[in-house]
C-alpha cells in the first residue's frame, strides 16, 4: 500500500528536510520531500480515489534505520548467567570459559528463543539491518535455518552465517551448513526473503588450511563475502605467526578470502602492513569498541584505518542492538585512548551513518542506510525534538549529545510497520521472554555438564 511516514525533519546523505516526508511502496522508497509537496505530487498523478495510508511523525526526526555489520544473535542466554572456578583472566579464557561452553549446548528452540529476543530490541532502537555470525558446534546443520525463522516473524533485514571452527573437529560440518543456506536461499521460494548469507569463520587462530581454502572456494562459488573475527586478540597474531610464519591478514590474503564484500572484525592488532593489504583488496574492517572494552583486547586504531581509506563499520559483537549508543562509545574511546579532544567527532558516526550502509550495500546488493528514492523503506522516527537549532552543520553535534538518548518511536524495514507510537506490532514481547527464561534456565543446568 501506498504510505506517507510525513510531518518529520528528514535526515537525507545531503539535505535535512523541515516538515518533510517520505512515500514508499512494495517496500520502497518512491519519493521524499516537503510532506505538502509529496501528497501533492501522489494526488496530482493518480486518480481521487487513491488510497494513501499516513503516519505521522509528529515533528520527529525521520532517519534511514540502523544497520548492524556485526552481531552474535546466539549470546542472550549468556545474560544473567553463573560461571563457576575462577574468572576468565585473558581473552581466550573468555572463550573457553563461556563462549566455548555456550555454544556445545545450544537447541533448536533455544537457537529461535535466543535470537528473537535481540530482534525485538533492534527494532526496539531502530536497527533494520544485522550481519550476524552464529555459532552452535554441537548443533550445526540446519541452525541458520531457525535464526531465519525468527529474522523473519520479527521482520528486520539479515545476512547470517555460520563461524565454520576446527576447535573440536567439526569443521566440516559449518562449512556443509554455510553451503547449504547459500544454497537454500538461492531457490526461487527464498528471493523475496529479507535474510541474505555470506560464509563464516570464527576466527584465523581456529581454522586449519583446508577449511580456510574450502570456505573462500564456497563464497567465490556463490558470490558472497567472508564474515571472520580478525585479531581481536593479540594471541591470533601470535598463533599465525608461530604456525603458518605470517600474519593473519597475510595469511587470508595468501588464500583469497579478501575482497570488497569480506568483513574482517575487530582488527585490534593488526599491524601497518596488514592495514595496507585490507586498502588494497578493499577489504573492510568492522569496530566494536564496548566489546573490546568488555573483553579487554584493546583499542583498535580504525582512525589510522580510515585515513588509510579503509571502510570501517560499527557493530555490536552481541553485546546490544543499539547502534547510537555503539557510535557514542567509538567517540568516546578514541578521544580517550588519543588524549585528543580533535578527533572522531566526524569519523564515529562516519562509521554508523556512511560506512555501515555502503559495507551492507555491497553485502546485500541493495542502497541500504539511505533515504533517498529508490532505496528500500527502512525507516526509523526518533522521539527527538531539537532543543537548540538543528542543521546540516551541526547534525553530528545533535546526534552525538542529544538523538544517543533518544527513543525510537516507529520502526520501519523493507516497508513493514514493525514499531509505532513506541509500540511492538504484533508482538508479545512478555510472552517471548517468558519462555525464553524457561529455555534458558534448563540451558544453563546443561552448560554445567561440560
Ligand atoms: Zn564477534
């Protein structure tokens, strides 16, 4: 249905529009401009009797919706949960300690339980569009399968894929489920599904020569990029070094698996001739700075990267879905670890705005992170009523201090209502998390067995 989200400040790549408003159809954007002028454009070429559905944006800030190149839908079950022994005292620790442990027991059911729960929060802060890397070692084929279920009762935009590991030897089996969702979604039933698939690796330090040849052999087969955690810790660096006599951006670039539709995540500790190799093969790089934090592995310098003219996007690596508060944190950190009040004013929400939309451009093959005709209605209005004046000079001054608290009102992905008037369409959010606290309590019984 023809539908105008008018009466809002649209933030477009090159103007703010006062009083705009944005028309879309078949969940595309059809035309954007001052509201009075689109309704009247609508009217003028058809017929009296057309049927316009309207929201309102109440004087609200209209934005394209947020993309996410990074998330682990699979960790909510870790929230809240006990860990006996003795902390995790490194990065690998944490590994071994929770996320090893995680993803041996994880269901079917827990697998569709655990991801609908960061959905519903990314529509809850206007995120439409995840890149997601799942793992469940113990449960492999056919896993994909139940995040796509729940990618699509929620109703965002996802590329998924499997983080293929030969930690217990099962390589094999991520690579087959990698192949087989590839191979699932290229059928004529899949083509109008918002999900979408690349290849996986967890990360270089876990994955053997053959599996690395055999995952860059499949995305070329198929045309995809590769999504792998790239030293994030300084032991992957170590174990490349010590095991193939190169770094790991060296050694995925000797296989191939570099390339404008890969994403390398994290890149805490790569050093300048690795940067070099990702500039050369237009490989971009993804930041998750609360992650780090959280995990202790470092600042990644992603301002280097950026003036290196790298693409450097912004994820969540599980730990949110909110992407304002991700942006405001890569501020915040580089300011701090540059001692430089100079820097990433521009570059962090360069990151979230501009990057993140060009990376899920060349992933999804569609003008995502726009609001311009012809790109998908992804949209979000924020609860946000500028208290001094807004323009396009000082939108970053806006976003960094005052939309980063702001509420998403209404949600919108590929030009379905997900979210209006702060309220889930459609949706029990009590009722899912009701039985995802059931689900949990017994996956937390089993995580004791291991
Ligand atoms: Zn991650």
């Amino acid at each position: 249905m023809l539908t105008l989200l008018c009466n809002g400040t649209v933030i477009t790549p090159s103007e703010i529009i006062e009083n705009g408003g944005v028309l879309f159809e078949d969940g595309v954007i059809k035309d954007v401009g001052n509201t009075d002028k689109v309704r009247s454009k609508v009217f003028r070429v058809s017929d009296d009797k057309i049927q316009l559905k309207i929201i309102d944006a109440k004087k609200k800030i209209i934005l394209p919706g947020f993309i996410n190149t990074h998330h682990h839908l699979y960790s909510t079950f870790a929230r809240g949960m006990y860990i006996p022994g003795t902390p995790a005292k490194n990065f690998v620790e944490i590994l071994e300690k929770l996320w090893w442990k995680l993803d041996r027991v994880l269901t079917t059911e827990d697998i569709y339980y655990s991801s609908l729960i960061p959905l519903i929060e990314c529509v809850k802060n206007g995120t439409t569009t995840i890149i997601d890397h799942h793992e469940s070692q113990e449960f492999q084929v056919g896993s994909l399968d139940e995040i796509q279920k729940a990618v699509e009762k929620i109703g965002i935009r996802a590329c998924l894929c499997f983080g293929t590991s030969d930690r217990y030897k099962k390589g094999k089996e991520g690579l087959e489920e990698n192949e087989r969702f590839l191979k699932k979604l290229s059928t004529v039933n899949c083509q109008l599904s918002t999900v979408t698939a690349m290849v996986g690796l967890h990360a270089a330090f876990t994955v053997n020569n053959d599996m690395l040849e055999k995952s860059v052999a499949l995305a070329k087969k198929y045309n995809v990029g590769m999504h792998i955690h790239c030293a994030e810790d300084l032991a992957d660096e170590k174990d490349s070094v010590k095991k193939y006599k190169m770094r790991v951006v060296e050694r995925l670039k000797k296989f191939g698996a570099l390339g404008e539709k890969t994403m390398l995540v994290h890149c805490v500790h790569i050093d300048e001739k690795e940067m070099e190799i990702m500039q050369d093969t237009k490989t971009n790089a993804v930041h998750n700075p609360e992650s780090n934090m959280n995990n202790a592995v470092g600042c990644a310098d992603v301002l280097t990267m950026m003036k290196k003219g790298i693409t450097v996007g912004l994820g969540t690596d599980g730990m949110s879905s909110d992407m304002l508060s991700q942006m405001r944190c890569a501020y915040l950190i580089h300011r701090h670890n540059k001692k430089d009040p100079t820097v990433a004013f521009v570059e962090s929400p360069k990151m979230l705005l501009e990057n993140n939309s060009k990376i899920a451009e060349q992933i999804f093959g569609l003008k995502i992170g726009k609001i311009e005709i012809g790109a998908p209605a992804d949209l979000l209005v924020l609860d946000y009523i500028p208290p001094t004046p807004l323009t396009k000079d000082n939108f970053l001054g806006h976003l960094i201090f005052g939309m980063v608290d702001a509420t998403a009102d209404t949600t919108i992905c590929n030009g379905r209502v997900l979210k209006k008037d702060k309220k889930l369409e459609g949706l029990s959010e009590e009722a899912i998390c009701q039985k995802s606290r059931e689900l949990s309590a017994k996956f937390w019984e089993r995580i004791k067995g291991i």
